[in-house]
C-alpha cells in the first residue's frame, strides 16, 4: 500500500501560504477595479518584468504555447518552411509548428545537459530552413553562443522557448551576459502554475528587443488589431487576464529568492547521489546558471521504472519528462524518421527520473528523498 506523499512535485500551496496577504490584496485591488481584462495589472506586471529581463519589450499573452505560436506568426513564418527543434522536449515546443503548417525539423539532444545538438541542428539546415527553436530544458541555457552564430551563418531566425528557465543567466564567451529568453531574435515563456513563476491559472508572454517584432505580436496577440476594430494582420485572441498578472507581479519580486532556494535544494540531491554508480546527476552548462525547473537524473542499467515505483510506495513522487520522443509519437509520426534515429533522446526516455523541486523544499524533507532512492539501490 502506498504512503500518503511526504511532498509534492511542486509545493504552490505552501509557497502562496507564505505570500498570501499580499496575493488577496492583488487579487482584491482587480475585483474592485472590475479592470478584469488588459487592466492596469497587465500593465505594471509587464514592464516589471521588462525591467527584470532587461528587455525592451514583454508581450503578456494567454499561455506558454500561445506564445510560440504568435513568435511564428509574427516573423512571417510560411507553410512548408522548416523549424528546427530539439526531439527531446514537451509536445508544445513542435505543435505550433505542426498548428501553422510548417515544418518540424527534429534533431537529438546532448546526454548530458539535454539541450539541442549543435552538430545534429547544422547538419539538418537546408535551404527551407527558417528558424531555430533552441529549448532551455529543466532551467539552464542551451548553447546560445553556438545557435546565434550558426543562425547568423545562415541567416535564420532564433525562437528561444524558455518555458522552464525564466531567471537563468547565459555569460557568452566575451563575458556579456543575458537573461534566459532575451538573446534570440524572440523568447517565449509559460506561467503555468508550476513553471518557477507561475501564476493561478494559464498565462504567457513573449519577450524581444525588437520593437517592430513587439508591434506585429501586440497584433497578432489581440486579433490582428493596430487599434480597436483596425485589423491589420491575420490574428488570435491570447491575453494575460488582469488576475493572473497580478499574482505573477507580486511572485516576480521573490522569484530570484526562489531560484536560490531550488539551487539549494540541487545542491543536497548532488551532494548525496553524485559519487552513485547507477545515477548521473544533472550537469550544468558552464556558460548558463540553472534555475531547476526540474531535477532530473538518469539511472542507469534500466531501473529507472523499479525505483519510481518504489518511491512511490514511500509516499514520494516523482516523474518521467518525458516518456516518448517527440519522433514516435503519433501525431509527428514521419516517414523521415524511424525508432533509433535519435538514439540520445530515446536513452534518455527510458532513463530519466525528476524528483520532487519546488521553494518549499526542507532539509529534512530533502533527506528522506534522498535516503529513499539510496535504500533502493541497497536493496
């Protein structure tokens, strides 16, 4: 019989106990002002966070894939160009793709910092190529000095889907650095109430310094309008309520506070599995700080689904991201690609575990995690 959980894979219950006087009172100055949409919340979240990106400009919209949709739309993307993307991420990253008629161009991942293969993504630019969509996986940078150099060679556009990294900084090789989501020509993000800032239901933003670029997805975002009842472009309805920018607005002042407390907590599960023989932790990126979205690691000799399930009937969960390539999967079935053609991402489908990370993460809780998974392999 299982356990009840000693904790959840995100703690939001917690994390808004502590915040809670001034989450009511956000949420309580939007009832009153009944400003529900486009209300001077989005207003103030938005150019918080431009101040915090030190970006020119944020573009609140409705969701994380809403987001990626209306980058594609605004850099003129045509059916039958071709994206690259990485194979090992979640599903969002190559539906809009797949949504707007264009192509999915999926390449492997590296084994250990999981984000795209440099080799793999210049080997597979040809002359339909329009964009690279680098994913910032589990909070730490892909290779962003490689990706804008290669992008630049071949002048393509970069679509930085930064969905679990918001926070994380990338130092390029001449020692400048950038926020996670502002060094391509476009980033996105998700709110969702588990990403490291979420809010208390589904919101996105897009993020450029290009102002042209802002202006066509201000458009596009709120049904193609240059002002009201003036549709210039091709449209969608995505909006950021007033509410949930709001809650973001007050969690976006303590999330370097939560990034440091996840990095804590990556630091104790390294500390007590990095010298295992059957676990690899996460590796870092030299160039990037990681923000952990997620710990992740990768057991080896196939126990990986014994030890979820032993956890499990300790009371502790864990999850699989993700449990089938982005290749098999029936929906980007191709006739371009078969079972091993990614052999890295297929590795890592059948090897990767995340344990519980959130902000609320105590030391004791983190030692009868760590014990639980060590008692497993002593078994």
């Amino acid at each position: 019989m299982n356990k009840a959980p000693l904790t959840p894979m995100v703690d939001l219950k917690n994390q808004y106990l502590k915040i809670k006087p001034e989450i009511d009172a956000a949420i309580q100055e939007v009832l009153e002002s009944t400003a529900f949409i486009n209300g001077p919340a989005v207003k103030r979240f938005q150019q918080n966070l431009e101040q915090y990106l030190q970006v020119k400009h944020v573009i609140p919209c409705a969701n994380g894939t809403d987001a990626l949709q209306i980058a594609m739309m605004a850099l003129g993307l045509k059916p039958g160009d071709e994206v690259i993307t990485a194979d090992f991420t979640y599903v969002a990253t190559a539906e809009v793709i797949g949504l707007l008629g264009l192509t999915p161009v999926l390449v492997d991942v590296n084994p250990s910092t999981f984000d795209i293969n440099i080799e793999a993504l210049e080997r597979n630019i040809t002359e339909k190529t329009k964009a690279i969509v680098p994913v910032h996986l589990f909070g730490q940078c892909a290779n962003m000095d490689a990706i804008m150099e290669i992008a630049k060679k071949y002048n393509l556009y970069v679509i930085e889907d930064n969905a679990q990294a918001i926070g994380a900084e990338y130092t390029f090789q001449n020692g400048t650095q950038k926020k996670a989501g502002t060094i391509g020509h476009i980033g996105c993000t998700s709110f969702f109430p588990s990403k490291n800032l979420g809010c208390f239901g589904d919101g996105g933003a897009i993020m450029t310094n290009d102002d042209e670029l802002a202006q066509r997805c201000r458009m596009i975002a709120s049904h193609g309008q240059s002002k009201q009842y003036v549709h210039d472009v091709l449209g969608v309805n995505s909006r950021l309520d007033s509410i949930q920018a709001a809650i973001l607005d007050v969690k976006l002042k303590y999330l370097d506070q939560y990034i440091q407390a996840r990095q804590k907590a990556a630091e104790y599960y390294d500390r007590k599995f990095s010298n295992h023989p059957e676990i690899i932790i996460p590796a870092r990126n030299p160039n990037s700080t990681h923000v952990f979205h997620q710990y992740t690691l990768q057991i080896k000799n196939g126990k990986r689904d014994a030890l979820r399930a032993f956890l499990q009937e300790q009371g502790i969960p864990s999850m699989i991201y993700y449990p089938i390539p982005l290749h098999l999967q029936k929906a980007y079935q191709s006739p371009r690609y078969k079972k091993g053609d990614f052999p890295v991402t297929e590795m890592l489908c059948a090897s990767v575990l995340s344990l519980p990370m959130h902000t609320e993460l105590t030391e004791d809780t983190l030692e009868q995690i760590t014990n639980a998974v060590l008692n497993f392999f002593n078994n």
